[in-house]
C-alpha cells in the first residue's frame, strides 16, 4: 500500500482538531474521532499530537510509545516514509500515534518548518491525519492552515470559551478559511449553567454543526485508558463523535 501512495502521490485528508481553550475536551475528542475514522473508513488513519506542551493523546490512548516528533527531529530532513512509519506506534484500536514529546521542554526545539516537513510526510503514509493542536492560535497552527481539509473547532458552554469560539471564527475569516470546512463542537452542551444554544449561536452568529452531551462515562474512559468510540460506541458521545466523523467521510 506504502509503494502505491508513493506511485500515485496519495495524499491524506488532515483534520485539525481545536480548543477554544484549555478542559474543553480537544484531545478526547481527537482521539476518539481519529479510532473512529479508522473504524468507519476501514483505511489507514494516524494521530498527530501537535499539543508539545500538554501530550495528553498518548496518557489517553493508554500507550508508551517508543518515538515521538522529538526523537525524529534530528534526522527530520533524511527521513523517507518507510522509516516515518516506523516511528509510529500502533494502538490496539488499529489507528497510529506520532505523540508530543513526553517533556514539555522539548517543545522549544521544534519549529514550525519541522511541524509543517512530519505532517506532509504523515500525509503520505496514511488516509486520513488527526491533529490534535495546542488549544489556541499559536504560528505553528496557523502556518499549517492552508493544508488542512477540515478543522473541527471545540468549545463549551462558557463566556471565555464563546468568546474565544467567536475571536477563532473571526480570525479564520479573515484567513479566508472556507467556513464548509469548519465544523463547529459544542461540548458538554447539555450542561445547565444559564447559557442556551440559541444564545451562543446568536452571539457567534454561525450555527453550531454538531452538540456533544456531557457525561461520567468520559473522565471513566480516560481514567481506564479506554477510549469511549471502543467501550460503549452507542453511548451518546460516541454518537456525537459518530456525526463528526460522517461529515469528515462524506467530503469528496
């Protein structure tokens, strides 16, 4: 499959997924939209824990991986796609993971030159590629903006996370980011704390695409290094993730 992607120069859609900002359930979300992918596509889907500082996809996936991006740094500019795909490790879920570096320190080596060099090459080894993102509008995210497919944006239901969701989409405007490219989470939206959708959508003025219960089963997955799309799929955040995931699959 490696020799025919590199023959037909195959290239992966790239999903960024985004906080509004810290606790809104970014990596949650990545993750199990990511085993999802795999699960609905039947095709090759790797996760990419861009989040240096936070590295939080590896602690979900209940994983030690062997590599993350700091390990490959030195060799980053005579790495060929056979020894990229080495570097992954492989969740029992079937997905691959490129984690963040497991110290936080090492974020300050890596530049955005070498963020932009692993995404193309992961593109080429892969369907589809999760990027789990810090939760804000760093350079590097937005220097990778122009390679994305879709951008899956997460906030709650909050003022700091709504104004933030309302900076995002304004900044993104003014990027030219094609808005059918961006899919808008509402987390923990069943949450009773004097917001309603209807204002959070008139305060943002666009629609929010999708609504993801909060629930107990989320932090339990976490805390057993079960992701929840595997343990209970019909639960109703895996449904929410369900839809996410469709919208992703559908675009040709």
């Amino acid at each position: 499959m490696l020799m025919e992607r590199r023959k037909n120069k195959y290239i992966a859609k790239k999903i960024m997924v985004l906080g509004t900002k810290g606790g809104v359930g970014k990596s949650f979300i990545a993750v199990n939209l990511a085993i999802d992918l795999y699960k609905q596509s039947k095709n090759d889907v790797i996760l990419f824990d861009m989040d240096y500082r936070s590295a939080d996809d590896a602690t979900i996936l209940n994983i030690v991986p062997q590599k993350t991006i700091y390990d490959i740094l030195p060799v980053i500019d005579r790495l060929d796609l056979d020894l990229m795909e080495g570097s992954l490790t492989t969740h029992a879920s079937g997905i691959k993971l490129l984690p963040a570096p497991i110290n936080s320190i090492e974020a300050e080596y890596i530049s955005n030159e070498q963020t932009i060099r692993t995404i193309d090459m992961l593109a080429e080894i892969s369907d589809y590629v999760v990027i789990d993102t810090p939760a804000y509008f760093s350079e590097g995210v937005i220097s990778i903006l122009e390679k994305i497919s879709f951008m899956v944006i997460i906030a709650t239901m909050d003022v700091l996370s709504i104004k933030n969701l309302k900076e995002s989409l304004y900044l993104l405007k003014q990027l030219r980011f094609p808005r059918n490219r961006i899919i808008l989470i509402l987390n923990r939206a069943n949450s009773k704390v004097g917001l309603t959708i209807d204002e959070i959508e008139n305060n943002i003025m666009e629609k929010i695409d999708i609504t993801v219960p909060s629930d107990r089963l989320v932090p339990l997955s976490i805390n057993k290094g079960v992701p929840l799309i595997i343990e209970i799929p019909k639960s109703f955040v895996s449904q929410g993730i369900n839809k996410i995931t469709e919208i992703i699959i559908k675009e040709k």
